[in-house]
C-alpha cells in the first residue's frame, strides 16, 4: 500500500511536469493553432543556461528566477523576430519554422555543453520526508509545489489582470482584438515568453531526475503531447490534469505492469495517445471543434 | 465645421480584387454620415478601409491627420471605434469582459467606471448579463454589446457596419434609437453603412450611395429620401 | 510555361538523368538514387498531404514497412527482386488504407498526433518482432547484379531501376491527378462538406489516398532496402517521418515536381551543413529551414507557381491597359 502511494506522488511530480510543458503547449496552440515542436529543446536550453549560472557561483533560486526571466525574454524574441515573418503562412509552413528552431537548440546545447550528462542540483533537501508511515522524495513533493505556484500565478495572471484578458482575447478573436486597440503581434509574443518560462520550470525540475543532456527533454515532449491529447488541446486546466494522469499512469504501470520495463514505458504514453484519440478526440476537457459550414 | 473624417480617392483591395476605386467621402464632426448600397457594393471595405483593415491607396484624414497606411490597432487608438460585420463579440468571454477589452485602447484610464455606468444606462439587458457569456446572448443583445463595447472606448467617431442584419424590427429601431442618443448626448460622430435605407435615412444627416466600389450620389439624408427616382431605383420603395 | 515547353524540359532532364553514371562516381551515384527514392516517398506524402489535406507524421511507418517487406523476401524467402516492389507496394496500400479508416475520424491536429505516435512506436515494434526483422542487428542483403549482362555495376543498376520506378509512378501519379480523381481529392482538402453535397464519397476517397500513398512510400522504402542493402530499425525513426514532412513543405506542397526538389533537399543540404560547420551541423541545417521558410513559405515549387502566375497577370493588366476601348472616348 505504501508502494502505491508512494508510486502515486512520484507519479504527481513527473506528471506536474509533462502538465506544465503540455501547458505551454497548448498556450501557444490556443493563439496560433500551431504546435510548437520547439518547446522542449527550448526548455532544455532553459535549463543548461540555469546550470551556467549556477557553476559561476550563483546561488540556486537567484539563478532560478534569473533563468526565469532569461527565458521569457527569450520567447519573447524568438516569437517577434523567428515566427514573425511566417506570421499567417500556411500552418505547415510555420511547423517546419518550428522544427528548425527544435534542432537549432538541440544542435547547440551539444556543441556549446557537449553531451556528457550533467548533474543538476534540486533546491530541495536530500533526506526523504516522512508522511505518516510513507516516505516520499523531497524533491519530488517539491516539484509538485513549484508546479502548483506557477500553475496559480499563469491562473491568477489570466484571469484577473487586464493583460491576461487581453492575451485570452487576441488568442480568440485577432480581429476584433485590434477593433479594441490590443497589439496581437505582442500579445502573441508574451504568450511565446510565458511558455518558454513554464519549459524551463519544468527543465528545472526534471533535471535533477534524469540528468542533464541535450537529448533530455525529447521523452518529455511526448509525454507533454499525450497530456495534452488527454486533457484536451483546447483548454489549459485540462493539459495539466492529463499531464499528472499520464505521469501516475506512467509509474504505476511501470512498477506493477511487468513486460513494460523502461524500454517499453514509452508505448504507455503512445497508448494513450492513441486510445484518447479514437474515443474522444478532443480529450477530457476539450471542446469538439464546431465547423461552420 | 471642419470634416472629422475625410476620404479622398480611396482604392482598396482584397489580395488581387479591387474593390473601391477611388470613393470620396466625409463626416462631419457631431453628424450622422451613412453610405447605402445594395450587397456587394463595397460598403463594409469602406470601414475596413478607414481601419486600416485592408490595402488602400489614397487619403484617409481623421481630425486632420492622415492614418492611411497605418494598424489597425493604432487607428483604434486615436478614437476609432469600429462595430463590425457580424458584430465580432468576443463569445467565450462574459459580457462584463467583453466592456473591459473594449477600453482597452483608451488613452487615460480616467472614466472608465464612468463609461461602464453609462453604458449599463443604454443597454440595461447588458447589465443584467453582466456575467453571462457573450456568445449565449440574442443576436440583438450581441449587437447591443458590440455597439457598447465601441462606446467603452469613448470615441470620437464611431464605425457601424450593417447594424440591423438578422435582427427583428423592433430591435433594430431600439438600437438606432439608442445611436441616435449617443450621437447627441456624448458627441459622438458616426459613419452608418446600411442595407436598410430607410431607417438608415430616418436618422442619418448626410448620405452617400454606393455602386460597386464607387459614389453614385451623395447630399443632405433629406434630399436622397425625397428624391423619388434615386428612390426607387436604388432603394427599391 | 506552355506544354511543349515543360516537355523538352523534362525530356532534356531525363537525358541528363541517363547520362548521369558517365559523370559521376558510385558514391554520388547511389546519392542521387536516394534522390529518386526519396522523391518517391515525398509524392506520396504529397498526395496525401498536399493535396488531400491529411496531415501525416507518420509516414516513416510505411517506408519501413516496405523496406522490411523486400529485406524479408529476399533474405528469408530468397524471392526474386523484382518481386519486392510491387508486394511492397500492395502490402502498404492495404495497410495504408486500413490505417485511413480510422483516420476518417480525425482531422489536423489529431491526426498529425495519430500519425506522430505511430512513427514513434515502429523502431520499437521492429525490434519486438525479432525473428521476423532480426531485431536491432537489422538484416544484411546483397545488392542485385545487373542482369541480362548489361555492363552496370549493381549501383549503376539500382540507379536506373530507381529511376525507372519513379518515372511511371510520376506519370500515374500525374494522371491521376490531373484527372477527376485528383479534383475530387482537392475538392475534400478544399471544403469537405461541400464536397460530400456534390456527391462525392469522401470518406472512400480519404481512405483510398491514404493507401495509395502509403503504396507510393512503401515502394520507395522497398527501393531504397535494395539500394542501401541493408534494414535497421534504428533508421526507421521518428525523425525520418519529419524529414518527409520537410520534404514535402520545402519542395511544395501540392506539387509533383515539388517531391523531386524536396528529395534534392533532404538528400543533399544535411551534408552541406555538415561541410559548413562539423560541431554543429543540425543547428546550421535548422537555419537553413528556417531561411528557406522565409523566401519561399510555399516551398519551392510554389513559390515558382506564384511568380510565374504574378507575372502572367501583370502581363494581363498591361495588355488590358493598352487595348482600345469600344464606345465612349471617356476614360471609365
């Protein structure tokens, strides 16, 4: 019983960070209707200028937040001066703009850090903590708090600031957006810098886990792609419950499920991938797209 | 009184189709202006046009200034508040948020309580659904919102495109009705495209009468409503 | 360009194809033969993405497939070569269509996502089923001598197979296209609904250009088991799917001769990148999507489309400006 439990917070942590990757996934889809197949390897990238940091001396959570507000920059810039001009091009034209920034990042994390795995250090304690008569992972509880904080924040941000309505709104309706004077071209940028913030907190968070490598983020992107499937490409909420599903599912099959050792942990998230599309195409939490004819 | 608004030679264009091919047209500051025409005659590019919607050539001059060429959102910004073709409500935000975008553009933040009050005081269904979502409201209560949410930005021009299309009778004369009050008590001037002539005329000072993409005619509203063989071949009564 | 023009273009290119083994070493040789194959593979993507709007990340599964299908004939069952394209070829155009049905359901987004963990899933299925593919070794196949004693060496000799192969699917392909079929077809990217009102069975037709693309990109991965001599499931991976998908978007989406400019890219500008820059060859690859995205968002053959179809019409309004006016002397 105790395993199970256990297996259920680990599976919490790992699925609080396909939530949030899935997250800025759909942030993005929402306002542009493209999939931004870059979003890992920006996470990643994320997460090496954290480790830069934090090897020159800086303490961890200085180089937390300024990681943080490097990488909003970042998307910021990435959006006005690489996505731009592709801006209302045909939407393939605009994956294949994703794509050669995916291997763009991925390219030069292994050149500029090679692709020895490093370590990267968890800001959370290293003796596990006992709950009762369960002992869980500091860092994965951890994890799961940071995810709750910036889930709470993006939440707060959208709804009650006049900024976050004018982002919901120029992802709705560009039109009638600039009717209200909202600069949409900005508004999308802003959204770029809020995803690759949510990337990198979720870099952060996984690399003490599984190492830091270029290739790091590339299974979580799946993982971030079926959370997303499950919970629904339309709404926000619903990717970060579908990314916590996919996490505890992930982990309970992986321990009590024998054949689907970690070779095979991957067809867990291709299953649901598969299964939530031929039953429920829109996902828990989605809404069915409505055509007008 | 000097024109607040002035077209002079205005083309336009959809990609490879032109439109309007050089239309000249004006408002006057504190009037109702309306452009009639049959489907198709290039009114509702008209006010894409002045809004920088789409690609012109030729001159736009709003209290002076020339804002051809330039964004839409800036135009916006100047006061140019624009009801568009099929009202462009926001539908998944409630009605309370759909006001609060429409201030979004005002230069100063001052008054925007004032403007929510006196814009509850137009429309009092809007107020009663101030928590409704905007796409769950009549098309006459979306049109009511639309109008109202140009009102948020406290304009000083305001673009109304085919207000009356698919609404019933009665509601269309509330909604002029409540056009014409704005007109007079806030000052606001308004440029009218319409099918609908003769209501168009009912309230309207001036009017233009548009033939694919050009002015036909143009004068005083009275003198196109009297007007008997304007009359009848243009506006079919 | 009028029709005959286009025809002493394409057959002065087809010379040139056949002269090309005088010129060139093996090397360059068996390279311009992936061309071919993989222009294939693309013209069938094509016709399932580009002109049929089903978006498909996925296609590395038939490739593989088809690769599989030869290097299991011949190695195993030690059948004729020759056999193994057209087997490939109908095994995946059943599969293809299979796979079409369900896809039915799924539009953009989803069906890119369908696609997507299907691509993932093949090294993994290919190494699971061991006795059947060899698992990670792969299988090791020999390449065909020329037969009838013709004096090509087994690379010259694939090279004009390749060729061969890919000048009759293209013709059909261009056939079929062109036709009734190929309107319908674009008639449902178009507007699906308003093609099922004008009668057209859409859901037979999806699933039937599902399978024939995936023919299309079986034969290839048939043809380039043959040429490369060898099947791995590591080759087949998800990444070859977005090479396609690059494919098809930077050599033009729609377009048949877009596949042979999008094999010519895929085939050739990897191994520029890496002439420029060994430490980071993708990141200097990525850059050069990202350009080629900039100039040309229709890819390349549609953006000659636009500029050919600009320059028409400015042509037109000259001559239309210039030309007398019947009645009144007034200028309208």
């Amino acid at each position: 019983m105790e395993i199970l439990v256990q297996q259920i917070v680990s599976g919490l942590a790992t699925g609080g960070i396909y939530g949030s990757v899935a997250l800025a996934l759909v942030m993005i889809y929402q306002a542009t209707d493209v999939v931004n197949y870059a979003q890992g390897e920006m996470a990643m990238f994320s997460t090496y200028l954290a480790w830069t940091m934090i090897n020159a001396g800086l303490p961890y959570w200085v180089a937390f937040f300024g990681t943080l507000l490097v990488s909003f920059a970042g998307g910021v810039l990435i959006e006005r001066v690489v996505i731009r001009p592709v801006e209302g091009k045909p939407i393939l034209t605009i994956v294949i703009v994703c794509i050669g920034l995916l291997v763009i990042f991925n390219s030069l994390a292994g050149w500029i850090y090679s692709y020895i795995q490093k370590p990267f250090p968890s800001p959370f304690p290293e003796r596990p903590i006992m709950l009762g008569v369960v002992v869980f992972g500091a860092h994965d509880l951890g994890a799961i708090g940071v995810t709750l904080i910036v889930l709470a924040f993006l939440y707060a941000f959208f709804r009650y600031t006049t900024l976050g309505l004018a982002m919901r709104a120029a992802a709705q309706n560009p039109a009638s957006s600039r009717l209200c004077g909202i600069r949409v071209g900005w508004m999308l940028a802003i959204g770029w810098g809020l995803a690759a913030m949510v990337g990198a907190v979720a870099g952060m968070m996984v690399a003490p886990i599984v190492f830091l490598d270029p290739n790091m983020m590339a299974g979580i992107l799946i993982y971030a792609f079926a959370s997303a499937t499950l919970g629904g490409f339309t709404s926000p909420g619903g990717a970060v419950v579908g990314g916590l599903i996919v996490g505890v599912l992930e982990n309970i099959a992986g321990t009590y499920i024998s054949f689907i050792g970690t070779e095979l942990k991957l067809t867990v998230a291709l299953a649901v991938i598969l299964v939530v599309l031929v039953f429920k195409p829109s996902g828990l939490f989605g809404r069915a797209a409505v055509h007008r004819v | 009184m000097a024109a607040l608004l002035e077209a002079r030679a205005l083309h336009a264009q959809y990609g490879w189709t032109k439109v309007l091919h050089g239309v000249d047209f004006a408002v006057e500051e504190g009037g109702i202006t309306t452009i009639l025409g049959a489907n198709g005659a290039g009114k509702t590019t008209t006010l894409r046009a002045v809004c920088g919607m789409v690609r012109t050539s030729g001159e736009v001059r709003f209290d002076g200034r020339n804002i051809a060429g330039r964004a839409t959102e800036a135009i916006v910004r100047l006061g140019i508040a624009h009801v568009p073709e099929g009202r462009g409500t926001f539908v998944n935000l409630t009605v309370e948020e759909n006001l609060r975008l429409g201030a979004y553009g005002r230069s100063g933040q001052a008054g925007i309580a004032e403007d929510f009050e006196a814009v509850y005081r137009y429309f009092p269904v809007l107020a009663s659904r101030k928590r409704q979502l905007a796409g769950t409201l009549s098309g006459g209560e979306q049109q009511m919102l639309a109008v109202a949410r140009a009102l948020m930005l406290r304009p000083r021009l305001l673009l109304l495109d085919e207000p009356s299309l698919g609404l019933a009778p009665m509601v269309v004369r509330e909604i002029f009705r409540i056009v014409r009050t704005i007109n007079r008590e806030r000052r606001v001037s308004v440029l009218l495209v319409e099918q609908n002539a003769s209501i168009a005329l009912g309230i309207a000072d001036n009017a233009y009468l548009m033939e694919t993409g050009r002015m036909v005619q143009s004068g005083p509203a009275e003198q196109l409503r009297q007007n008997d063989a304007i009359r009848r071949a243009y506006l079919g009564y | 360009m009028s029709g005959r023009a286009r025809l002493v273009a394409v057959l002065a290119l087809l010379a040139g194809a056949a002269v090309l083994p005088l010129f060139v070493s093996n090397f360059r040789l068996f390279q311009f033969t992936q061309v071919a194959t993989y222009a294939i593979a693309l013209l069938g993507l094509n016709m399932l993405t580009g002109y049929n709007g089903q978006i498909s990340l996925g296609h590395g599964a038939f490739y593989a497939l088809g690769a599989y299908t030869a290097a299991i004939m011949i190695d195993r069952w030690s059948l004729p070569y020759a056999l193994t394209l057209p087997a490939a070829g109908l095994l995946c155009l059943v599969a293809g269509f299979l796979f079409g049905i369900p896809a039915l359901r799924l539009e953009g987004l989803y069906l890119a996502l369908a696609t997507f963990a299907l691509a993932l899933a093949v090294p993994q299925i290919l190494k699971y089923f061991e006795d059947w593919t060899g698992g990670s070794q792969g299988i090791v196949l020999s390449k065909p001598k020329a037969p009838w004693g013709l004096p090509l060496n087994p690379d010259q000799w694939l090279y004009f197979v390749t060729l061969a192969v890919m000048l009759v699917l293209f013709v059909l392909a261009r056939n079929l296209l062109a036709g009734r079929t190929g309107r319908a077809i674009v008639a449902i990217r178009d507007n699906a609904t308003a093609a099922q009102a004008m009668g057209i069975n859409t859901a037979l037709y999806k699933s039937l250009t599902f399978g024939v693309s995936a023919a299309y990109t079986g034969v290839a991965g048939a043809l380039s088991a043959l040429t490369i001599a060898f099947v791995a499931p590591d080759t087949f991976n998800v990444f070859l799917s977005i090479t396609f998908l690059v494919g098809i978007v930077v050599g033009g989406l729609a377009s048949i001769s877009g596949a042979i400019l999008g094999g010519f890219f895929i085939q050739f500008v990897p191994n520029w990148a890496q002439d420029i820059s060994k430490a980071a060859p993708w990141a200097i690859y990525g850059v050069f999507l990202i350009l080629t995205m900039y100039v040309m968002p229709f890819g390349i053959a549609g953006t000659v489309r636009l500029l050919v179809a600009r320059r028409r019409r400015r042509a037109e309004t000259a001559r239309a400006a210039t030309a007398p006016r019947a009645g009144t002397a007034k200028a309208g």
